[in-house]
C-alpha cells in the first residue's frame, strides 16, 4: 500500500497531513510513503527530513495521485476542483474534510467510487483519541486567542507595582469552555490576568474552577445574564468600547465558537 501526503492548496493553510516521525511507523506496517515536494516546508518540515526517514519525494501532483492507495490532506477542497479530475476508483482520502459545508464534493467522490473519511466527524471517544484531529486544533486556538487579544488590548495584562503607582490586571471572560476554552482560560491566566468563564453545560463547571484564577471563581459580582447577548450584539453592530477586546476563535471545523472578551465590562 502507498500512502500520498499532498500539498495543501487552500488559502493560508500551513499545516501538514503528516509529519516525518509518522513515516517510520508505516514502513514498519508495510506502508510506502510519497510525499509531494513542499508539502511540509510551511509547517517547518522540509523534504530532506521526509527523505531521512525513509520517504520518496514526488514533483508531480499527477504522479502522486496516479501512485497513491490512500491520500491524505489538512483541509478539504474548498472551491479548488481541479484534484477531482485525478482521484480514481477504489482510492482512499482522509482529512478534515467538511463534508457539510461542501455536499457536491462529497458526491462528486461517491461518484467517482472514492472512500472518504473526514476526521472531524471520528466519536470523540476513548478507543478514537490517538485519532482526535479536533482537540489539538482546538488547544492551539484558544492558545492562540489570547495571544492576538493581549497584543490587541491598549493595557498589559498582569498586576504591575511600580512607583508610578499600580496597574490593575485584565479582566479576561472566556464565553464557551470546552477544550479551546479551557487553553484560553489557563492561557489568559499564565499571562496574569483575571480570568472568569462562561457556559450553558454545567458538567464543565468543575473544569472552570481547576482553570480560572482562584479570584474568579466565586466572583463578587457576576456577569449579567443577558452579558452574552450584549457582546455578541456589540460585536457585530460595533464600534464597542475602547477598554473591550474581542477575539473571535470558530473552532477547527465545527460552527462552535470560542468568544475571548477581554476588558473591564462588569
């Protein structure tokens, strides 16, 4: 069986379907491993360290296709339909592949007798973790959240003390606490903010008060009810208020969003 890592042809997508320490692991399966040149570089991996570890480089997109059992990619096909024209019979193509938001190409693959399996739709169970694509990109959103608010935010983000006098720290409120939201929840925190969270499932309840900051977790003043509702609203009529920052963070594949609020707004 060959397996065929393609390049990623969707806009700004710098991730990679493979890494090189995965080639190994297949070889020893009986698996061959071609890998479309450049397919790594903007993840950091270039084609010599494909090549170390024991995998063939492959110029042609055509050949590559044409060779390959199984392919596999980051994204799905988006509006680019020329791979369509090169995918046979009896082949096989894994990714996060969004089969909802692109029906036709979904059935332009059942007509063309290919098996598709779309990583984003795997149960989220114990049996599949070795196989989670989601909590991984969901981490590294709500990572990434509190990154690009802080560099937004017009103050810092930890208590200052100095002689010039004190500078209070961020009030962070992270709206939605699964696994993007718990990172940016301990993210926002290791920076020196306070953090408080906010989520319709009380099962996360628990999880919020092992991440938030210890001062957030019984607050003296809750966020008002209808706090969601104004944000959200805020932050699609705009401006809002110069001491607010929104990030908003949709998760990997899913319409679930992460809203990162960050500011003094209660």
């Amino acid at each position: 069986m060959i397996v065929g890592v393609l390049l990623e042809t969707h806009p700004e997508e710098r991730r990679v379907a493979l890494v090189p320490t995965v080639v190994p692991s297949l070889t020893k399966l009986g698996i061959r491993t071609l890998v479309e040149r450049g397919a790594g570089e903007n993840a950091g991996f270039d084609d010599t360290a494909y090549e170390e570890q024991g995998a063939g480089i492959v110029s042609d997109r055509h050949e590559l296709f044409f060779e390959s059992h199984v392919l596999v990619r980051v994204r799905g096909f988006g509006e680019d339909r020329t791979d369509f024209e090169l995918f046979r019979s009896g082949q096989v193509v894994l990714g996060l592949l969004d089969p909802f938001g692109s029906l036709e190409s979904v059935r332009e693959l059942a007509e063309k007798g290919v098996s598709a399996f779309s990583l984003e739709l795997l149960p989220r169970i114990s049996r599949a973790q070795s196989m989670d694509a989601l909590s991984s990109m969901g981490m590294i959103a709500g990572y990434k959240a509190v990154l690009l608010a802080a560099n937004s935010l017009p103050k810092m983000f930890p208590l200052m003390m100095t002689a010039a006098g004190t500078i209070t720290p961020a009030r962070v409120f992270v709206i939605g606490a699964g696994v993007a939201g718990l990172q940016a929840i301990a993210t926002a925190r290791r920076l020196g903010a306070v953090v408080q969270a906010y989520d319709v499932r009380p099962a996360v309840k628990e999880q919020v008060k092992r991440t938030a900051s210890p001062a957030a977790r019984e607050p003296e003043k809750a966020p008002p009810p209808t706090f969601v509702a104004a944000a959200t609203q805020l932050l699609a009529q705009g401006p809002v208020p110069s001491t607010w920052t929104f990030v908003m963070v949709p998760s990997p594949v899913l319409a679930s969003v992460t809203m990162i609020v960050i500011g003094s707004p209660w």
